[in-house]
C-alpha cells in the first residue's frame, strides 16, 4: 500500500513539478523546427542563384577528352617518374609539337608529338605483372653465366618495358612484382614506405628463442636501427624454419639480420608482397594483378 500511495504521490506531484511542461516541448520544437521554414522564403535570392552556381560548376563536365597532363605523358611512356618529368619540363628539354614547354600542367592532346630529351616518346599502357620466382634467377642486369634474368620468366606477357619492383639475388624465392609504372616503382624503393612483405627463412640451426626475442625489439645494421614488425616460429615446422615480417624493400636485410646473430640463411621465400599473396601460384608462373589489386597497390 505505501509502494501504491508512493507511486500515487508521485503521479500527483508531476503537474505540480516543472516536469510536466516537458510534454508540451512537442509543440515548441516544432515551433522551433518551423522557424527555419519561415526563414526559407527570405532567402529565395539565395536559393535563385544555387542553380546557377550548378549550371556553373557543370560546365566545364562536357569539356572531358583524352587530353593528358604533360608530366602523365612522359611518365606512361616509361622513362621517369612524374616528379622527374616536372624537372625536365622545367628545364626545357620537352617540346611538343616541336614548341618547347616550360608550363607545368600543359595538357598533351590526343595525335601531338612529345619530344623529351631529343627522343619522340611513345606512351605504353601500364601493365602490372606478379611472379613466384624460382631459383637460379636474379633481377641484375649484369651477364653471369651461373644465373638467368628474371625477365625471361615474363617475357612473353606483354610488349611493354617492364621492370621488377626491388631486387632478388638468384637464392631468393618468391612474389616479384613488375611494371612499367615508373612512380610505383619510385614508391616501393622509397626507405619510409609502408607495405609489408613477409619472407619465410630456413637456418642452418634452430634459432635460439632469446635471439628471436632479441630481433623482434630491432636489430642494428651498420649503425641504422631496423624494426621488425613481427618474427614467429612457422607452426609444424623445425625451429629453423622463420616467418619474418618487416617494410624494408631491400631483401637482403633478411639475410643480414639473421647472419648478425650467426645464423647461415639456407633459403628466403617471400610469401607476401604488400597484401599480394602467391596462393594458386605455382613457383616459375605469372599473372597479371587485377583491378582491385592494383588500386590496393596504389593505395598502400
């Protein structure tokens, strides 16, 4: 009964409180809510000239063509970097039309020469190949009768002047990427850039845990400080088998960790290129990347 009454109080005690006017905000939010209505019709001027801004704003979408930015042009032909490009138009050493452009931002039209350094440039279409590299192959250019370029591997894809993407000695296994993307090339030599690569090492010994612990907190090469972002025994496997992930682009700091702490580097297997992985990729074959790998590429 005092739990009744006490509610009863409490019903009771509401028209009494300041509570009770909070059932009628109802009609003083939409008084609130029509207030901007109201306002609306005093910025009709305002409103008059949106659809001019817009009509303003889409006059330039009918002007779209295959023109290209100067900087683009050379950069698709193969021979450098945009960035570099923009020097070299600077200085004078690209014409188009036989007229020399020093304007940076000159749109190349569809059917114009562009002469850059004394040779007429040839865009290709940017082509993005993956290989799972074998043994016995290297990315140097240098004549060496005991190894083969990996470019054989990849000859007959296309057409275009692709390059790998970093460098593999002939022991080294694994993802290689190529393309005659000049800035994606520049991108992933870059010391600061992001993508991870993930290698699978083989010893010549069981590493040591405390050694493991030890290059998991970064290892010091040649006086630089190198951060690992993970190092793991690989499940099922002896202890001399290594899973490694880090952002360097040069593999043969992998080599160079483990020999820092006396560890002979049987094999390195990169399983793993800035998310590309080479599952249903046999070891020797090639593919292109598809679409959707490419932007995550660009995007890394």
């Amino acid at each position: 009964m005092n739990k009744k009454e006490g509610k009863n109080n409490r019903g009771g005690s509401r028209p009494n409180s300041s509570r009770p006017n909070s059932n009628k905000p109802k009609p003083a939010m939409a008084k609130r809510a029509q207030g901007p209505k109201k306002a609306k019709p005093v910025t009709d001027e305002a409103a008059s000239k949106r659809p001019t801004k817009v009509a303003q704003n889409n006059v330039p979408k009918p002007l779209k063509s295959d023109d290209i930015r100067l900087n683009k042009y050379i950069s698709n032909s193969g021979v450098c970097s945009r960035r570099d490009a923009d020097i070299y138009i600077q200085s004078g050493n690209v014409k188009v039309n036989g007229e020399v452009i020093t304007e940076m931002g000159h749109k190349v039209k569809p059917g114009d020469v562009v002469n850059f350094d004394g040779a007429v440039l040839t865009p290709e279409r940017k082509e993005y190949i993956v290989l799972n590299k074998p043994k016995n192959f290297t990315t140097s250019n240098e004549d060496d009768a005991d190894h083969r370029n990996v470019l054989e591997l990849v000859r007959a894809a296309t057409k275009a002047k692709i390059q790998p993407i970093g460098r593999m000695d002939k022991n080294t296994t694994g993802l290689l990427v190529f393309t005659n993307d000049t800035d994606m090339i520049r991108k992933f030599s870059l010391p600061n850039q992001k993508s991870t690569k993930i290698y699978q090492v083989s010893l010549d010994k069981n590493l040591k845990f405390e050694d493991l612990e030890k290059i998991a907190t970064g290892v010091t090469l040649d006086g630089h400080k190198l951060f690992v972002d993970e190092i793991s025994y690989i499940d099922n496997e002896p202890k001399t088998e290594i899973g490694l992930k880090l952002r360097t682009p040069n593999v043969k700091v992998v080599r160079a960790i483990f020999e820092s702490f006396k560890y002979d580097v049987l094999k390195i297997d990169r399983v793993s290129f800035a998310g590309l992985t080479k599952k249903n990729l046999p070891r020797g074959n090639w593919r292109f990347l598809t679409e959707q790998e490419i932007i995550n590429l660009k995007n890394v």
